[in-house]
C-alpha cells in the first residue's frame, strides 16, 4: 500500500501552525508539528516573508507530496481577515513554487471530519486527534493540532467519496480495506 506525505497549514500572521504526516492506507503517523512564532516582526511584509521562507524550507526538507491549507474564515473584522488571506497566500506560493499541489479547506469542514461537527471547539479537535495518530503531539499548541486536523482531513478526503477515488481489483479486495463499511451480517 502506497503512503502518502502530507502538509498541513494553519496560516497566521502572529502564529501558523504546521503539521507533516504520513499515511499509509487508515495509518496516520506525525512526522513533525509546530508553530512559526511571527511577533517579534515589526512589519507585515517581513512576517509574509518569513512565512514564505518558513514553509518552503518545510517542503524542502520533509517532501510532502500535497498540502492542505486551512481557508480564512470571515469574521467581523475585515483587517485581519485580510491579513490572514496574505498569510495563506504566501504559505500556498511556497508551496506553488516547489510544484506541490495545494488543497483548501474551511474551518468547518475540518472539525467536522475529525469531531463529526462543524462547530466543535479548537479543544475538542485536540483532543480527537490523540485517537486518529500515531505518535507523541504536544496538544498545548492548538495551532499546530489545527494544522494537524487540516492534514488528516485531506487525507481522509481522499479515501471517502468526493475526493480521489480508489479503484479495487475485486469485492473481496474492497471488504478487506473497509470493514467499517462492510458488515457480515
């Protein structure tokens, strides 16, 4: 069964989290998480810099082979949600620039593929994921496990309907990859 590496980003401008995984068929394994801690930057422009460079640096070293983005969300204020656009965006050109294919999705969609709801707090997705990976996370930093969740819910995109279809030789080959679908009853 081929494995997959994947990127995930929680774009900020003061904070983005990063989350790097493997999967393998159900298997999720933390190859690395953190957070880019951008205050002690004066300027916008520097902090979109170091972003950039951050995540391209990211890409070079661990190689993923997609990255998953979470989307701005709209707010009340315009100003932040702006400069939050600008973040995803540079995080998105790093990725563009090394030819890594990039996938966007809502803060909503998100929780809902790793709590079943939409609304779930960063907290419950947190602690969630200690029950869908395999490895040591620090789930003090709720950036990073947000970066985390965007990762794996591309992953599991691509093994249910509506994202990359997997094509099986045979029913039996079908059964044996998805007992949860399969009952024998």
């Amino acid at each position: 069964m081929a494995s997959k590496r994947i990127i995930g980003i929680d774009p900020g401008t003061n904070v983005l989290g990063f989350a790097v995984i493997d999967t393998t068929g159900q298997q999720i394994q933390v190859v690395t998480m953190g957070v880019i801690r951008m205050q002690h930057f004066d300027s916008h422009q520097d902090k979109l810099l170091h972003i950039f460079q951050s995540v391209a640096k990211m890409i070079l070293t661990h190689r993923p082979q997609e990255m998953a983005v979470e989307a701005p969300f709209y707010g009340k204020n315009v100003q932040s949600m702006l400069k939050l656009g600008r973040a995803q965006g540079v995080a998105i050109a790093a990725a563009l620039t090394r030819e890594i294919r990039v996938h966007e999705y809502s803060p909503k969609k998100i929780k809902q593929a790793i709590t079943g709801s939409g609304n779930a707090s960063k907290e419950q997705v947190a602690a969630m994921l200690k029950h869908l990976v395999q490895g040591d996370i620090n789930y003090e930093m709720l950036d990073a496990t947000d970066a985390l969740a965007t990762a794996i819910c591309h992953a599991q995109r691509g093994a249910q309907p509506g994202g990359k279809k997997k094509h099986y030789a045979d029913w039996k080959s079908f059964a044996r990859e998805n007992p949860d679908v399969v009952s024998g009853q």
